[in-house]
C-alpha cells in the first residue's frame, strides 16, 4: 500500500468511469450509492465523469431520474441532501450498448473526447462477457496506457474457465492495471484485521499453533437467494461465497507478516497460504464437509419458501445453499490448527464473524468444572456491529463465589468508539482505491487460481460422491451435520458476542 501524499479528493485522482452493467443488480443497489458517498464526502475531484452503459434505450436524463429514485430508496434520509446529489447526478452520461457487438463502441472513445483523466472501465456483468468487453473497448481505440479494468467475482466456475477469462482480460490490460473486486476486502473491519495482526505485538507473538487451538470463520446471511436463481443454481455456496470471500478472510488471518503494506507483498503472503491449504480426500469429505440446501422455514417470524419453491427453481437441483467445513493449513505456523468455515443463505441473522480460540493453560489450577470455559477468544465482528471483543477470564465477584472464573469481554465497539464516523460500505473504499490506483485491497490472478484449484478439488469430490445436499429449515443455522462435524472434535460454534 504505497501511501500517496495527496489528500483524498485530489484532483490527480480524477477519473472517467465507464460503468457496464450501469442498470443491474449491483450497480443500482451498490455502485451508484457508493459513488454518491465518495462524492458527498469530498472523495470524487471535482471533474470525474461517469457513463452508465447498458442496452436499453435511455437518454442521460432518463438515465439520471432513474439513478436519483434508485438512491433515495437505498439511502438514509439524512445522507439525502439535494445538492450533493444534483451535483453527482450532474456528472452522469448514458450510453445505450450491446457490449458483445464491436458497433457502438466508438460512443466510448468520443464521450472521452479530449479528456486527460484516466478511464476506468468497470465491468458489473457477468463474467463470460469480459472478453468481448475487453475486445470491442481495444478495437475502438477507445483505451490507453492508463486505462484500469476493474471486474467483478466470481472470476469463472473452475479453474479452467477462470483461465480463460483472466486470459481474455489479460491480452488487453496488463495485470498491474486489473482490479478484481472481493469486496469483503472492502469491509472496515477485514481491513482492521491487517492492523490488528500487524500493529499488536500481544497477537504478533501469540498468532501460531503454539497458541492458537482452532479458528472460526462463518459468513452467514438472513437473506436467501433474493431473486437470483439463474447465476445462484449454476454457482452454489462454495463459488459464490467461498471461493473468494470465505478464502480471502481465512488468508488474512493465516498469512505470514508482509515485508511491507504493499499490494504485492500482501498478495504474495495470500498465495502461500492459498498453496498450504490441505485439499480433501475421499474420506475427508464425507467427514470433514457438509453441503446444505434451505427448505421452507421462518424467517424475522415470516413463513419463506424453500430454495427449491424459489421464483424460477428447478425442482430438482442439488446445488447448495450452504457450506461447512473443517480445513488446515498445512506449515510451520498452523499445523494441526483447524480452521472451521460456514457459510449459508437463510440463517437465521446476518452474522459474518471470525473467533480464534486460544489455547487453554498449560497447567490448570482451578474449579475443574469450569475447565471448558478457561480459554481467551478473539472475537472480530465484520458485520453487523462491526467490533473486536477479546475474552478474558476474571474473578466471579462476590463473597459467596470463591475463586469462580466468569468469562467477560474487553470490547472494543466501532460505532460506540468512533462515533461520528459513518462506517463506510465495502464498495466505497474499493472505488476510491481504483480511483488513487491502488491495488492492495484487490485480488491478483494467481490468487484466484489457487483458490479455484482448491474448490474445483471439492467440486469434483462432490460430483463423484453423488451425495445431495442435507436439507435445513430457513432460519436455522444449516444442517445437524455441521454441527456434529465441529461437536464430535470437542468444540462448537461460537454465537454470542
Ligand atoms: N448483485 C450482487 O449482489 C453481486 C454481483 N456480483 C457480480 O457483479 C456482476 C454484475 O452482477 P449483477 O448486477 O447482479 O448482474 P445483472 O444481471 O443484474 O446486471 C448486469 C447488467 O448488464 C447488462 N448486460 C448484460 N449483458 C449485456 C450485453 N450484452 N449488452 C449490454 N448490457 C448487458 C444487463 O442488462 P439486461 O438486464 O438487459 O440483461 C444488466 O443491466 C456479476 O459479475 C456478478 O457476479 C458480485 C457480488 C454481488
Ligand atoms: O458476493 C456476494 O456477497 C453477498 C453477501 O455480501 P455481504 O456484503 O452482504 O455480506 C451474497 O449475498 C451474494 O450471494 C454474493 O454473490
């Protein structure tokens, strides 16, 4: 992470931003509100422009009534103020696009017409379409030595396929100019984990198996698949969830010290610990993953169907909606160290946290009963509450209590420490990023490629095995299976905070 020395806002950061995608899923619900943000803050210099491509027929003023409605439903009414958004929707032009014809892309290159600011391209489509992108933007002319790309997850379904598309990409942008978006990197919080591993001798010295007995990490969401059945069948947990956000967490708080804070340096210590993961062997599998499918439940006290009664379901699909497995990282500092992950849709709350449990004392000198409980444990909230709790064993106070352990947090409480800064969404930190062009808070090909050889190992067991998924009610925590994987070693899944 080279610092730069300009203030944010500078206007050396100024870009021309071309969105594809400008009217789907992600850019309405997250982009264009991001955007808005970094603009309200004082983030965006005064002359970056940005184009909204798609293929229906808008002019720009349609286009920006259409951005404005989106961002007064997403936004909370003190984060409206007329002026702030007149002047970002000010900065928005519409082009309508087939962005697999090679016609019409010249509208790219004149809407730039005379500009000096870097373009970024951001491409908020699927993935099997960034070639064609990536072409047609080339054969226009439309880019120079200066152009960033900037692409969405999952980068593929396998291996194979993800090769193919970051070879696309990469015949037209060199890799220090490809943004590959995890937006969990985004989140505060992931980044807290950096600082706090890094900047904190107590966890420095203590961060190895020597110390640590098993880490957690679950990702869980209320929500199901929220209308997106099409990419969800064809992708399941693992290539939606694990395979990148799941794996980028669990690097972050595997990985060896980086030399520095720069991009590659962090990007480096990822890949060893992408490359250490242990795969699973016929038997492991069995044991050590389980895959669940939500049937009908409750959810906030609301009956919600099954994934199966979903709105456009294939009633015989097999595809997960949850995950849960035990891994290692097989080196000096994690062996023998099981790090437990699980992620679902359907939970019963949205809870993405991560609790490093630390080894017990070698030597025990108090109430035996009480010997489960005599261990600290890092709790790091990603969300919501975002926060680091570290519990710590005291005295039960009292007369009567003797020398009685009570385990009690030292909580540290983002909102309540920090209160007058917003916490800012994953995305807005990730454009302001791309508009310094800086790189560390994204994902370089060889990381993804470890991380789907590792997935696609999985994948392939599953397919061979022909085990369908274990059923759980929505609003439950996944199937009994993925608790008796973590009960029979002793251990359960942490749930307060
Ligand atoms: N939505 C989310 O929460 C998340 C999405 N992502 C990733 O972000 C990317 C975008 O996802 P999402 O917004 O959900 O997808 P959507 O399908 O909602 O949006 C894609 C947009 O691109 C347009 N488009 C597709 N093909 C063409 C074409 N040939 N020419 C012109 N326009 C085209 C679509 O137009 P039309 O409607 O006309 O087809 C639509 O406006 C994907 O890579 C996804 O994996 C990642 C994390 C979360
Ligand atoms: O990438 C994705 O992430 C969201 C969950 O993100 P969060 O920031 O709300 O935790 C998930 O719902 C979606 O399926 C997936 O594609």
């Amino acid at each position: 992470m080279s610092q730069s020395h300009n203030p944010l806002g500078d206007p050396n950061h100024a870009i021309d931003l071309a969105l594809f995608g400008a009217l789907g899923d992600l850019a309405i619900r997250k982009l264009f509100p991001a955007l808005y943000h970094l603009d309200r803050e004082g983030l965006m210099p005064e002359s970056t422009r940005i184009v909204g491509l798609a293929r229906e027929g808008h002019d720009t003023t349609e286009f920006r009534n259409l951005v404005s409605a989106a961002l007064q439903k997403r936004l909370k009414k003190e984060e409206q103020d007329k002026e702030s958004i007149t002047r970002f929707l000010n900065r928005i032009d519409y082009l309508k696009l087939d962005f697999k014809q090679a016609e019409g892309f010249e509208q790219i290159r004149q809407w730039r017409e005379g500009s000096e600011r870097p373009m970024v391209v951001y491409l908020s489509v699927a993935a099997a379409i960034y070639g064609d992108i990536c072409r047609n933007l080339q054969q226009s002319g439309s880019l120079d030595d200066a152009t960033r790309v900037v692409v969405e997850k999952p980068i593929g379904s396998d291996l194979a396929s993800s090769e193919e598309i970051n070879d696309a990409i990469g015949s037209v942008f060199p890799e220090s100019r490809i943004y590959r978006i995890d937006h969990y990197l985004g989140k505060e919080t992931v980044q807290n984990l950096i600082a706090l591993r890094f900047a904190n001798p107590l966890f420095g010295t203590q961060w190895n198996q020597n110390h640590i007995s098993h880490v957690e990490i679950t990702v869980a969401e209320k929500v199901g698949i929220e209308g997106r059945w099409g990419y969800f069948d064809e992708a399941g947990q693992l290539r939606d969830m694990v395979q990148n956000h799941l794996l980028q967490l669990l690097c972050l708080i595997a990985m060896d010290p980086p030399s520095n804070l720069d991009a590659d340096a962090i990007r480096d210590e990822k890949v060893k610990v992408l490359k250490a993961l242990k795969s699973f062997t016929g038997e492991a599998l069995g044991r050590d993953v389980v895959r669940g499918q939500y049937t009908a439940g409750t959810s906030d006290g609301q009956q919600v169907p099954g994934y199966l009664e979903e709105e456009g379901a294939n009633t015989e699909s097999q595809t997960e909606t949850f995950v849960a497995m035990k891994t290692e990282v097989a080196n000096w500092r994690w062996a023998g160290v099981p790090f437990y992950l699980r992620t679902g849709k359907r939970m019963p709350e949205k809870l993405s946290q991560i609790v490093i449990h630390f080894r017990q004392q070698p030597h025990y000198i108090f109430d035996p009963d009480q010997r489960n409980i005599a261990a600290n444990k890092l709790i790091i909230r990603l969300q919501p509450e975002e926060g680091i709790a570290l519990q710590v064993l005291t005295k039960d106070s009292g007369l009567d209590k003797g020398m009685r352990l009570r385990p009690g947090p030292l909580h540290l409480d983002f909102n309540n420490a920090f209160p007058t800064s917003r916490i800012p969404d994953a995305y807005e930190r990730l454009l302001l990023e791309v508009m310094k062009g800086q790189q560390y808070l994204f994902v370089r090909r060889d990381e993804v490629e470890h991380a789907w050889r590792w997935c696609d190992q999985l994948i392939d067991g599953w397919k061979a095995r022909e085990a369908p998924p274990r059923r759980y009610p929505a609003g439950s925590w996944g199937p009994v299976a993925s608790i008796a994987m973590i009960t029979q070693d002793g251990r359960s899944w942490y749930e307060d905070y």
